[in-house]
C-alpha cells in the first residue's frame, strides 16, 4: 500500500513539474480544456499529491513503530559522610563502659591514631614510621590529653569514660593540623 501511495504521488509531483515546464510529453492544454480551466488541472494534481502525502503520513504513525527503549539512568551512589560512623559511635552509651566498651574504644582510637599519623606525615613531609613515632611519643601536639589519649595502650577509667570527648578534642586537633597545612600548601 504504502508503495502504491509513494508512486502515486511521485507521479503527481512529476506531473506537475513537467505541466509548469512547458514539456510537450504532459498534454497539459488537452487537460485543461477538458477541466475547463489550467488551474482547475494544477489543482487536481496538488489534490492528487496531497492525498498521498496525507495517506503515507497515517500508515506510518508512531503506534505501529517499535522504538528502542533506554534504561534508567544509574541513580546515585550513597557513602556516609566523612566521620558519620566516627559519630555514630562517639555517642554509643556502650563506648563508655570499662569492659563492654573495650574493643568499640580502641577502633576510635586506632582510627583517630590512623589519622593523626597520616596527618603528620603531610603535614611534616616525614615517613610513615617516623609520624607514628610521633604520635606514639606525644610529640605531634601541645594537648596532653590528645597526646597520651593516642599513646598509651591502656586508657585509665577516668579516660574511658572521657573518651567520647578526649575523642573530640583528637578530631579538632588533627584537623587543625590538617588545615595549617593546607593553608601552607596554598601560600607555597
């Protein structure tokens, strides 16, 4: 169908261009007497070529296309933010209890000493070993507490209980250091 439709109006077209060209191939004088006026016959053409155009428009509208689908675009990937489990168990009731709260206190602690030497070390430009030595000596900061907080191996009962906010203080020191030493980095 859709070939007879496109023939069709190909031939209107053709019919028209060679009528307007003067060609003796169309008797377009023989059409026009016959419709009794040339633009009755320029019309019957354009209505001819019109009727297909219209014809070959409907058979190829978009409920019978089949189209290729895209997938979902990816959504985003969710990470905690930066220290949110640090928080998380800095306010944990259990971080607080001399026994119970042994082994949550020393992955604060090896955290926070994980830290602090990867601090030192940028801020220092020394080793790895040499900034862990550092930080186990208590020679990276002038805060006793934060110092001996991540130094000594086993924290006092005073200190456990303290350690949520000995933990805190640890944070603002590192990131005190981390901050100099990107304000040195800049000014460099």
């Amino acid at each position: 169908m859709r070939r007879v439709l496109a023939a069709l109006g190909g031939a209107a077209v053709v019919l028209g261009l060679l009528s307007t060209a003067g060609s003796s191939l169309v008797p377009v004088a023989a059409a026009a007497r016959a419709l009794g006026n040339d633009y009755l016959l320029l019309a019957a053409i354009g209505g001819i070529a019109a009727l297909a155009a219209i014809a070959a428009t409907a058979s190829g509208r978009a409920e019978r296309m089949n189209q290729a689908s895209t997938p979902d675009p990816e959504g985003p990937v969710t990470v905690p933010p930066a220290g949110g489990t640090l928080d998380e168990s800095l306010s944990s009731w259990q971080l607080r209890l001399p026994v119970l709260g042994a082994g949550q206190r020393e992955t604060v602690r090896d955290r926070l000493r994980a830290a602090a030497v990867g601090t030192v070390r940028r801020s220092e430009g020394c080793s790895r070993t040499e900034a862990a030595a550092k930080v186990a000596d208590g020679e990276w900061t002038d805060d006793d507490h934060v110092a001996r907080f991540l130094a000594e191996d086993d924290l006092s009962v005073v200190a456990t209980v303290r350690t949520p906010s000995i933990a805190r203080r640890t944070v603002a020191v590192v990131e005190s250091l981390e901050v100099s030493e990107s304000n040195r980095g800049e000014r460099t």
